[in-house]
C-alpha cells in the first residue's frame, strides 16, 4: 500500500486536488493508496514525516507551493528540502485572486496601487495565514509595485473571507477555488488574477502582471518522494500520474476551479522545486517576512 501524506486539514484545496487523482493512480498501479492528511506547523510536520521515510516509493507527499516556501521562511526546518525530496511530478497549478468587497471603491490594481500610495500603511490585505502561499503572493505585489500594504493574517482563509465581506478589511489574496463561489455570488469582487495569463475560470478578470510587470504568482500541487527513492520507482509512479492526470474527467474538474494540469517529469519537477526555492527566497528577504 502507498501512503500519500497531506500535510492540510481534510477538506481543502490540496484534497480536492488529490482524491480523485490518487483513485486514479491506485487503478493504474493495481496497488491500494490511500491519503493521510497531517496538517500543522505549515505543512512542515508531514512534509517531515515524509523527509524521514524509508525511500522505497511506499510513502509520497502531496503538497503546494508551501514546500518551496518554508525553505527560506521556517528559520529552523527539522529537514533539508534539497536533500532530503525528490520529485515524481508536477500535478496541476493556476493563480491566486485579488478580491475586494463589492461596494469597495478599488476596481482594478491601479486603484490598489494609487491608494496605498496615497496613503501608505493604510491599505490592507487579508491572507489565509502569516507564511502562506496567498500571503507570499501578496508580499510579492507590494514588493513589484512598490507599496507599502497591511498583512493581516488568519487562522485559515474562512475567517479573511467573512472580515472581507463584512467590510473589517480592505483586500484578500485568495485561492482560485476558494473565491469562485463568492464572486460568482456578487460577495466579493475580483480585482485581477496572480498568473501570468488570464484564466477562463475568471472571464474577464486581468492579470497583476498586466498592471504590475513581472508580477506572477501561481500556486502549484505536486508529488514528491522521500530522496534516494529508485529511479525506477519515481519513474512508474510519475506514469501513473501522467494518466491519471490526463484524464478528460480529472481536467475539466481542475479547470472548473481555476486550475490547469501542467504534469512534468521528476527529474524536472526537481528542478522546479529547486527554481521556486529560489524565487520565494528574494521576496521572503527583501519583504523581511517571518512567521515568528
């Protein structure tokens, strides 16, 4: 049996990525797989019990871009990321929204931008936690846009959103899948996507980039595996992703919610990792983010 381990709480994003998925898997391999989630510390308490599992392909990690991030925000990770992960594939990725309330006076990012600028500090943004990929993606944007925005962070992106609505905060970067509901219900207004294109799930909505050059923030769902696992083991499993992933069923699912399937091999998803590593390091630094 092949244990997945999710390092969220049942219920959220990255389950909504993944049960289907590893269904599909477990009838491609002919081999039982089931998914064990072990949220806390950030994800950083099950990506650890994958860190120190036996590298036999028995035990994998389902996770986000929160894996790349916590290498350079966690001051002390109890495991190496470039050491002790290896990939077997890219699942999905797809952006995060800017939203605001509907009777807000902000429409689009320059409104943001002028605003803050106006009054700097006193602008601010709700995020689904300090150290969360929805909060990186807007310390990214203060950083290109050169402004200076209030982070307000939650236990969880349910409280940001009802504070949103009720009027108690100004903005909230949220996950694609998150918002949709809330938009398509008039709740909330989307200002702009976080991806470097526009997405069909948002007709309409710009990109930050379009407005803020260089400014892209997708979130991405992965698989990785404990480093050290055989070549032959990641290359088996990352078919089985392939296909799985693939699927005309599984796709049209992913894009309902933003989402588009982007599978790469493990080698590249090693790489990948290695590349966002990178990336989320600058804006952790020069932002001074801590989640202490």
């Amino acid at each position: 049996m092949i244990r997945v381990i999710v390092p969220f709480t049942p219920g959220g994003g990255t389950d909504m990525v993944g049960r289907a998925l590893i269904d599909d898997m477990s009838r491609e391999l002919g081999q039982p797989m089931i998914i064990d989630n072990k949220p806390g510390a950030g994800t950083v308490i099950g990506s650890d019990m994958v860190a120190k599992a036996p590298p036999d392909g028995y035990t994998l990690l389902l996770t986000t871009s929160a894996l790349a991030i916590n290498d350079s925000l966690v001051k002390k990770l109890p495991y190496d990321t470039q050491k002790n992960f290896t990939g077997v594939g890219l699942i999905c990725s797809g952006p995060n929204v800017l939203v605001t309330h509907p009777g807000s006076p902000y429409k689009t990012v320059q409104d943001v931008i002028q605003a803050a600028k106006a009054n700097p500090g006193k602008l601010n943004y709700g995020s689904s936690g300090n150290g969360s990929a929805v909060h990186l993606a807007g310390e990214l944007f203060k950083n290109l846009a050169k402004i200076d925005l209030t982070h307000v962070p939650y236990r969880g992106a349910g409280p940001a959103y009802n504070d949103l609505m009720g009027g108690q905060i100004d903005l909230v970067f949220g996950t694609a899948g998150g918002v949709a509901k809330l938009v398509d219900g008039g709740k909330m207004r989307a200002i702009a996507v976080t991806s470097a294109k526009r997405t069909p799930a948002y007709e309409g909505v710009p990109t930050i980039g379009e407005t803020v050059p260089g400014y892209e923030a997708e979130v991405w769902y992965a698989l990785f595996a404990p480093a050290g696992t055989p070549p032959e083991a990641l290359n088996r499993l990352n078919a089985a992703l392939r296909k799985a992933a693939e699927a005309p069923a599984y796709r049209a699912r992913l894009v309902n919610e933003g989402l588009n399937v982007a599978v790469n091999s493990p080698q590249d998803m090693t790489r990948f990792l290695r590349a966002e590593e990178a990336r989320w390091r600058k804006v952790v630094v020069e932002g001074n983010v801590s989640v202490d």
